[in-house]
C-alpha cells in the first residue's frame, strides 16, 4: 500500500481539535537543566521558556485504570483508534518560534490533527498521524507551533530495517552516556509512562530491543542543547528532527552540527557509538553566532 491521505477507518478523525490550558512554572524547566546536566541558575518569573522546554507542559493525565499494558493511554479518544498496530512512536517534530513564552504566564495549547497516512513498511504496516500544536498566552498570536509527528507499528517492526547510515562527527560535537537514571528522570518530567524507556524486562523481552530505548524527544533536546551550548546568545527560531534509529541506554551517543550557513541554518545529528544515524535536524538561528 502507498501513502494515503485520510484512510477511510480514520477520516472522522482529521481536522479534529482539542484544547488544553497550564501555568509555566520554574520546578519544571530546573529539573529538565539538571537532567540535560546544565548549571544554569534557578528560573524565575519573567524568564524565558528554552526552545523545547514547552514539551514540559500540557502533561497527559490519563487514571492509572486507563493505561494500556505499553505504559501509553489506551487508544482511542482525541487521537485515532490504530488498535491494530500496537507500537506509538514520536517519529519527529517541526517546531518554529514566532515568539516566547515565559515563566509565569498562563498559557491555552490548540491541538489539530493535521494528517492521517497509512502506509507498508518493510516489516509492518505504518500509520502516521501529524498533530499540530499552536501554544501561547491566551487571546494572542502563537509563540509556539509545534507539528508533532507520530508513527503506529506492529510489534514485528522490532529490529527490522536497513543498518543505519554512517555519518562523520560533526565541528559541534559532545559525547554522552545515556543511562537508565537519565532515562527515568526525562520520562518523570514529561509524564510518560512508555515501558521501553525505563521497564528493562519489558523493552527486551516483549519489545525485543537490546536495551532502554532513549526517548525521541530527549535526543531532540540534547541536539538543541548542543546549539545552545556553542552558540549561547543565538536566538533558536525553528527546529525540526526525524527520529531513524533508535538509541539505547549504556550505549555511548554523540550530538552532533555543523555551524550556521547561509539563512542561520544548521544541520544537527545524533549518532549511536559506531556513527549510525540515529536522528536528523537542522535548526534556524539569528543573532550572534560563532562561526
């Protein structure tokens, strides 16, 4: 099967919106520097939210009785009933930043599921669902858009696919050891209860994957993180990742980017141990930047 728009099973789910409403705390963006093991100060009311830091807010809150035996809600709901493909990945994102939001401000989340596409994997059939996020004070323009993409699969999708491309290290480069603790506490501060990023009999022996799996999301924010190191008065106008391997614990990960060209772009990448690509990104930058 090809890439369809809207299959029939699922086209009363598109266009479908919902509409979500949190307060930005400091508690939340100091444990997340603490886990990207940054020394930054205590937030404080006024203080901008870091790109990426919106990913703590609008928590899921599903009861304990409504989790599935994945860790994830159970389907169905908001999002679209792919009963048949147990597996939910974040797949990647496209995030820009028209504006900011900050620390204290009360803030109203629009979610819209922009698309529906079903397709034949090589080992399972897929479906990818892309939601889009508009976040902001309320009664102003987004600060934040956030299309957030997810991917359904089969269970057999396991460690199927074509060994992953090699790649060179990048002039930006950091090195990093995931472990399991690190692992948890991403998984506290975004609420996610998915097994294979913490539960280790789960994720080898149901899952069949080596190891914990390192979230998607947190990948994303160590590539933007690395950004945020080299390039610290860099203003971060918009991001985009594509998760293609996955990443596990105990497993030496690299960071990865070249400095900005032409339009403040930057090209971004993580790679596993043997240089494997595990994620693609760029980022748009202005303002001052090293070259």
């Amino acid at each position: 099967m090809t890439a369809t728009e809207a299959p029939a099973d699922y086209a009363a789910w598109l266009g479908r919106s919902e509409e979500a409403r949190d307060v930005v705390t400091a508690g939340p963006l100091d444990r997340w520097s603490a886990t990207l093991d940054r020394d930054d100060p205590p937030h404080k009311d006024g203080d901008v939210v870091p790109p990426l830091g919106h990913w703590l807010f609008f928590l899921p809150h599903a009861r304990q009785s409504e989790i599935a035996p994945d860790g994830h809600p159970e389907r169905g709901g908001f999002l679209p009933p792919v009963h048949h493909l147990p597996r939910r990945m974040w797949a990647g994102s496209r995030v820009t930043f028209p504006g900011d939001i900050r620390v204290g401000d009360a803030i109203v989340r629009r979610s819209t599921i922009a698309s529906i596409r079903e397709k034949a994997g090589k080992a399972s059939a897929l479906v990818f669902v892309t939601v889009r996020h508009e976040i902001g004070r309320a009664g102003e323009p987004p600060a934040i858009i956030d299309e957030h993409d997810i991917v359904y699969r089969g269970l057999e999708a396991g460690q199927a696919g074509a060994k992953p491309e090699t790649v060179s290290a990048g002039a930006w480069r950091r090195t990093l050891m995931p472990d399991a603790v690190q692992l948890f506490r991403y998984s506290a501060l975004t609420f996610n209860g998915h097994r294979i990023h913490y539960d280790r009999d789960y994720v080898t022996n149901v899952e069949g994957y080596p190891g914990l799996v390192v979230h998607g999301p947190l990948t994303a924010t160590l590539l933007v993180d690395l950004v945020r190191r080299k390039a610290p008065e860099a203003r971060i106008d918009a991001f985009a990742f594509r998760a293609l391997s996955p990443l596990f614990d105990g497993r030496e990960m690299s960071v990865n980017a070249d400095p900005p060209g032409a339009g403040g772009k930057v090209k971004l990448w993580a790679a596993n141990a043997e240089g494997g690509l595990a994620v693609s990104a760029e980022a748009t930058v202005s303002g001052t930047v090293p070259s």
